[in-house]
C-alpha cells in the first residue's frame, strides 16, 4: 500500500507515499514534505486540485498570503464529466488506467438555461455511494443518478483522478499563488502561476492569472480574474485566454448579479468544466423583494460560441413566494 508508518514531528503516524515525511511550522507558516492535496481554490480560472506527494508550504502576515506547491507526478489528471442516465450504472470512464483511490465524484446540478450555475453540489464516497471496476473502467452508483432534477436542471458525474497509462519517470508538476488583502478586506489583488503536464496529453502546460476583489460601499462587490494557458502541445502552441468580470449587489430588497466570461477553447489545465470553454457570456440576475413573502426576479443573457455562429439570447421574468 502506499500509506507508510512514519513518525512525524507531531508523534503519529504520518501517511506518505515516500519514505520520509516532514512537517515544518511557525507564527503563520508551514512546509511539509509527503501527501498533499495540491492546489487553490480562491478562483475560478484558476482553480487546481491533485493529490500528490510532495512539497507544500504557506505563508501569512498580515494581509498577504502565499502558497506553493510543487510535486514530481508520473500520472496525469483526467476529468470526466457524464449526465446521469436514469439508471445506477455502469458508467464507463474515458480511460481504465485509473490510480486506485486517486479518484474525487462529485454529482453537479447545472441550471438548465446556464451551465455555470451550479445549483447543488454533493460529494461521493467510495462504497458508501458508488464502487469502482478498475478492470473494465466504469463506475457504479447504489442508486440511479437521474438525467435531471425536478425543475428540470441537467444532472451530472464529475469525476477527477489520477490516470498512468505508462510508466514514466514523472514530471514536476509546481504552483505558486499569493494576494494581499487591505485592512478591513476590501481590496484583495492576487496572482497565480501553475506549470502541469496533465492537461493535453502529457504535454506541458502553463497557467498565469491575475484577480481582484474589491467591495464597493457595504452593498457592492466586484470580481474579475484573467489568466492565459500555454504550452508545448502540437498544433496548439497560441495562448489561449480566459476572463470574467462579476458584480454582486445586495441591500435588502434589491439583489442584483451582472456578469462577463469569456474563455477559449484550449484554456486552463484540464479542470475547468468543458461546459465553460469555448464559449462568450453575459447577463444579469436581478430580484427585488415587495414584500417578507413576495418578490419579482429578472434574468437574462446571452451565450455565444467561439467554435462557430451558434448563440442563445434569453429573458426570464419571475415570482417567488
């Protein structure tokens, strides 16, 4: 097995896929060397999670923050996002070369008219919710995922796991990111940097991106994040660039969302949603509340492809009470 008997500096047993396991720690400081979930999930563009075994360390004073990962990984990440059947299984993964027990499931409800609202999220645990057949690459659940909910909203597999299709020797696979916080938090500029090789089949792939959050009065707050890929992948040796830019407003009665995403198809390191590349969209959400058990709400949008003419223009009025 890969976990280990390690004493550690904290005097228990210390899982690791190495020999060694080592935790160093400080006033708001660590670095460890062993199993890590590597990653940030501060953004969106810019989110990346694996399991790894390697170096990891963070940083906090005051309001800046750092963290930094970098780990030698033989296999490659894969994402596999499948809409439920109606039935419990067996699903088939897109490779059979999984690393046994790297995998993450997850079930996603996606708004039927949006793909990047996610209206639920819930996580599942291995032969408590689903089993794995190595062998033949597909997954089964205890019970029937459904194509959709009862409003109708797309219901989806999403699965992350490790893939070794080779044995190779590994890649360093290494992310640095850092932000710095104003007093009172309402400016937070920060900047990412990831380099992967298990976006574009092996290919080395690298990630830079830059966000800010600031809040406007007590009622507003703005976000925006842009970031580009590139690599060494034939074919496909253009950036590829990604943006979004969100207003949020909130102050009782009036709740309003105005949004702007862009991303290309090639963008990222294979963990953002397919259902988001390749696509331009704007639109806004807006409710505002008459009453304790009464409110109007508004939506609308525009989805355009970057692949071809393809586009969606939509409006949507409402009640809710």
């Amino acid at each position: 097995t890969c976990a280990l008997p390690i004493l550690s500096d904290r005097r228990h047993d210390a899982a690791s896929c190495e020999k060694i396991y080592a935790r160093l720690e400080g006033s708001g400081f660590y670095a460890l060397y062993g199993d890590l979930e590597a990653g940030f999930d501060q953004t969106q563009l810019a989110r990346y999670q694996r399991g790894a075994t390697g170096f990891k360390a963070e940083l906090s004073r005051g309001g800046f923050h750092a963290q930094a990962f970098a780990a030698k990984i033989a296999s490659t990440h894969r994402r596999d996002e499948i809409q439920g059947g109606g039935i419990s299984g067996p699903y088939r993964l897109s490779s059979r070369a999984l690393v046994p027990g790297s995998e993450v499931v997850t079930i996603e409800v996606r708004d039927r008219f949006r793909s990047e609202v996610v209206v639920s999220r819930r996580m599942m645990i291995r032969f408590v919710d689903y089993d794995i057949d190595l062998l033949s690459g597909t997954i089964t659940f205890k019970e029937p995922v459904l194509s959709r909910d009862e409003a109708l909203n797309p219901q989806f597999i999403v699965i992350g796991y490790e893939v070794d299709e080779a044995a190779r020797g590994g890649a360093i696979n290494a992310g640095l990111r850092a932000d710095f916080t104003t007093a009172g938090g309402n400016l937070r500029i920060g900047g990412t940097m990831i380099t992967d090789t298990s976006a574009n089949d092996g290919a080395r792939t690298n990630l830079v991106a830059a966000d800010v959050k600031a809040r406007v009065g007590k009622d507003t707050e703005v976000r925006a994040e842009i970031g580009t890929s590139f690599g060494n992948r034939p074919g496909h040796r253009k950036p590829a660039v990604a943006w979004l830019v969100e207003a949020e407003h909130h102050d009782g009665d009036f709740d309003l969302l105005a949004y702007a995403r862009y991303a290309e198809t090639e963008f990222g390191v294979g963990q953002n949603s397919g259902a988001e590349l390749g696509r331009r969209k704007f639109g806004i959400d807006a409710r505002y509340r008459l009453s304790e058990a009464f409110a109007l709400t508004l939506s609308g949008w525009r989805d355009d492809s970057l692949e071809d003419s393809s586009r969606r223009t939509a409006v949507q009025f409402g009640a809710t009470w």
